[in-house]
C-alpha cells in the first residue's frame, strides 16, 4: 500500500500575514478592538504547545481609559504613549502555583506531584512557558487580522502590585499592544541574519 502524504503548508499570503509583513508596531490607529476579538485571540492561542499543558499565562488585557493611564504610569517614557494610544494592551504574567490547575489539565499521570516541593522549578517552567504563550499570542492576534507591539520597558514590580493584587503568586512577563497599527510608525525592517549565521545542523 503507497502511503500517501498531505502538504499542509500554509499559503504565502498566510505566511506573509504571521511573519513576511508583519511589523511590531510604535502607534494606532483610531480603531477599537472587540471583546469577542480578544476571546478569538485566546482561544487560538490556548491551543499552542506547553510543557505538561501546563498553561501558566495569566492575562490582563487592559483595555478601558482608566487601566491603559495606570499601566502607562509604570512603563517606561518611550512606551506610555503606545500603551495610551492602543485599543488594548496584554499583561502577559504567569502563576508560580500553576501545578495546582494540572490534575484537570493534564489528567494523564500526577504531573502536579512533579513540582510540588520545587519553587524555583515553578518559576523557571512559568516564565518559560508564558513566554511561549505570550509568542503565541502575537501570532493568534495576527491570524485574526490585529497587528501586535511588544514591549519590556515597565516596572514588573509596579504591574504586579497593580495588576495582580488579588493574585499575589502572580507575576508579569512582558506586555503587547493590540490592534491596527499605524503603519507611519514603523522604520524599515531591521536586518534579518541568514541561517549559517546562528545554525548548524549537526
């Protein structure tokens, strides 16, 4: 029997719309993005891969006047303006006690017993893995048609007493801004390195 294979590869304008064209972008259009288009976002991206399904994001998206002046108060000159100009903007965090939600997310075998007992192991799998998440997010929020801006320069500290209060083994990873970019505030790509430049296959 001949074995017969599928090419599930995406076509270039899907491919041009995740990666070739899409920019990080500074500025906004006057542009809302919905509710129902942020549940579009997350439902895609909890779809994506993580150690032991372990799903260790925890999201603020912040959205209404009040939450944007409060996060752009603790960010960073450069990046107040973005995070006031945009529709909304996602606090990427992460639960250090994710291993708690594993026995319904991962039912397979007692992976909660593997990181009880082991906080600095919750830390570095959370960070990790809400990193991947927050990764995913970009590309989910570019699926549906939003363009993306993230961005580091922010007092985690500030953001987690402001933000995640009420969860206090709650901490932030980096926040992205959503919605349809201005394209007068991007700059020319930057270079991009060919693949001998940082691979080898061995």
């Amino acid at each position: 029997m001949t074995t017969q294979y599928h090419d599930h590869t995406l076509p270039d304008s899907a491919l041009d719309q995740l990666f070739r064209d899409a920019r990080s972008y500074n500025d906004w259009l006057d542009k809302p993005v919905s509710d129902h288009q942020i549940h579009a976002i997350y439902e895609l991206m909890k779809m994506a891969p993580t150690s032991a399904n372990m799903q260790p994001s925890r999201i603020v998206w912040v959205k209404s006047d009040e939450a944007k002046q409060k996060l752009a108060d603790l960010a960073s000159e450069g990046n107040k303006a973005k995070i006031l100009a945009a529709p909304v903007t996602a606090i990427i965090g992460y639960d250090i006690d994710f291993h708690e939600e594993l026995p319904w997310l991962f039912p397979h075998t007692d992976a909660k017993s593997w990181f009880e007992g082991d906080e600095e192991g919750r830390k570095t799998g959370a960070f990790r893995n809400s990193s991947l998440q927050g990764a995913y997010l970009m590309l989910a929020a570019r699926a549906v048609g939003l363009d993306c801006g993230p961005m580091s320069g922010f007092d985690n500290a500030a953001v987690d007493k402001a933000f995640f209060a009420d969860e206090p083994r709650h901490r932030s990873n980096f926040i992205c801004s959503i919605g349809y970019g201005d394209p007068a505030s991007i700059f020319d790509r930057s270079p991009r390195p060919d693949f001998d430049k940082f691979n080898r296959i061995d």
